[in-house]
C-alpha cells in the first residue's frame, strides 16, 4: 500500500485501519506484519489498527469499533452527542450477522439496519432519530421518555416531522402511544422534562385555560423567550429546572425578567419540580387562583378522585373524617 494511501485513510478515520482497507489495494501480509514490528501500527481488536502505541481517544475507539464490525454503524449514547468518553462502545450490525464483541464493545442486531445508518459519517452512525426511538425503547420511565425527546428535538439534531416518520414504522415500539403524545406535545411547544410535566400534570389534568409556550420577548439583553404565558390575563409561568442557580449572574438575570414582567403589568411565577411533580394539585389550585383574579372565568377540575382541588379548597390536605 502506497504510503500516501496510507496516510489519507488515517487521516480520514482518525488514526485507525483495518486489515482489509490495508490489504484491499496492493498490500500484503508481510507488509502488514512489517508495520506493527515498527510500531507504525498498533493491534486494537483483530484486524484493526492505530497508528500508535497510546491511550486511544473516544473517536478511535469509535471508528475501532465500527471498523472491527463493519459493516456497522455507531448506536444508542455512543451515537449522541455526549458518549460515555470510557464507557462501551455500541455498534449496530444487521440482524442478520452475529458479530462476536471483544472486550470494551457491545454489538447490537438491528432489523433493517442500512436504512437507519448515516454512512457519510466519520464513523458511520445511526440517524438521530431512529437512534432516538431505540434509546426511548430502552428507557427506564415515562419522565426518561420525555427528557430524551424533548433534548434531541429541542437540541435541533432531529425534528418532530422526522421522528415521526420513524415511529410510523414501528408498529410495536415500547409506549408507542405515549411517545406519540410527547411529539404532539414538543410540536407545540414543550421543551424540557418540566415544561412537558407541567402540561400535563398542572394545566392540562385540571382544566387549567391552554397557555401559550416559548413566548418572545425583546429586552435589553436582546430576545428572550418566557416558558408559559397566558397572554390574555398578564401572566407568565417560568420553570425552573435547575438545581440550583448556576452563578450569582444567572439569579441576577432571573431577577430582571421577574422585574420586567411586574414593569409591563404582568404576574411572574417560578416554578421547580416540587411544584410540578410532588404537588401539582397544589399548583393548579394556586395557579387558577391567580388566573382568577385577572379575569379567567372558568373553574378548574379535579384531575382525580383523590384530587381536593375543587372539593375541600384545600388542595393536598387529608379527606375529612366521615
């Protein structure tokens, strides 16, 4: 193999090789043996190399990975866009091959595999959006389900129309219904586990009026955006999903937007996750209350039998004795 061959496909797949890109043009075994006595290449799994004797990098692993199964393309988190820098490498080979994994590696036989997998890729890797559906297959609760979604989506990697056309063709994926749910709800304009949980625990469970989401605003900080807004009674929802304030400046700039909305004749609530998830009767109940003050005529339900929004006007306090 000519050197200048050579150094291409290196540079093209990150320092790694394999035996049969080596002894495809005119190599021989010899040749190949020759190198690794140098250490211009050094053994990764059978039949791949690297052009050192190092740590390898996350990208080497991959592209070792990818090139010991080939064909095959990366899957699941090894496919996102924050692997698990030490963890296992997934690849996704077709169901019909089995591909025995070395140590470091998980192979995975997937149904119409080259159909899914983004070749022109370095390494070759699984559409984000059937990608996507498999990690959602794989998750542990509802909340994971709507974390993934609402991240790939909102992270601009894949759309809504595109995930869509995946789960068309996946007559029997895990929670179907519920995922198609969460792509009508992110359509719509929920962003985050919070956002989501908040539609439907707080305002939709308890007949809460429909609010509009990711409102624009200009400041003179430049465009901002307000997570809930019920325009036509002056107020505006923030959720908050942050443990805890990132820095002194981040409390500073939430402290301005509260202040802007007072300014501008607006009610600001901030909500976290006790808010939305341990006691969402309690929301909705202090929510409508404020709706009602500002002109919301209606009445909102009980999301439950067990539900005291309405009934007791106390929302989350025991049943009283018979």
């Amino acid at each position: 193999m000519k050197q200048e061959d050579l150094d291409r496909t290196l540079a093209a797949q990150d320092g790694v090789v394999s035996r049969r890109q080596l002894l495809a043009p005119r190599a021989t075994k010899p040749d190949l043996d020759a190198m690794v006595r140098r250490r211009d290449l050094a053994r990764v799994h059978t039949g791949v190399y690297v052009n050192h004797t190092g740590a390898l990098t996350w990208r080497q692993r991959a592209w070792a990975a990818v090139l010991y199964a080939a064909p095959a393309a990366l899957y699941l988190e090894s496919a996102g866009t924050k692997p698990s820098q030490g963890g296992i490498v997934h690849v996704a080979v077709d169901s019909a091959r089995r591909v025995l994994a070395p140590d470091g590696m998980h192979v995975h036989r997937v149904v119409a595999l080259t159909e899914q997998v983004r070749w022109n890729l370095s390494p070759p890797s699984v559409r984000p959006e059937d990608n996507l559906l498999a990690l959602v297959r794989r998750a542990g609760s509802e909340t994971d389900v709507v974390r993934l979604i609402t991240e790939e989506i909102c992270g601009r990697r894949t759309t809504v129309e595109r995930v869509v056309v995946a789960l068309d063709r996946r007559s029997r994926l895990r929670r179907r219904d519920f995922v198609r749910q969460v792509l009508d709800d992110v359509a719509a304009g929920t962003g985050s586990v919070l956002e989501h949980g908040y539609l439907t625990r707080v305002e939709r469970a308890h007949g809460l009026p429909p609010a509009s989401r990711q409102v624009v605003r200009e400041s003179e900080g430049g465009r901002e955006y307000r997570d809930i807004e019920y325009e036509e009674f002056g107020l505006v929802i923030e959720l908050d999903g942050r443990l805890a304030h990132d820095s002194w400046d981040a409390a500073g700039r939430d402290a301005d937007r509260d202040l802007d909305d007072h300014a501008a004749g607006r009610a600001s609530v901030r909500l976290r996750y006790a808010q939305v998830f341990d006691h969402p009767c309690r929301t909705a109940a202090r929510v409508a209350e404020v709706l009602q003050r500002r002109g919301w005529t209606g009445t909102p339900r009980g999301c439950s039998p067990a539900c005291q929004l309405g009934r007791s006007g106390a929302p989350d306090t025991p049943d009283p004795p018979p």
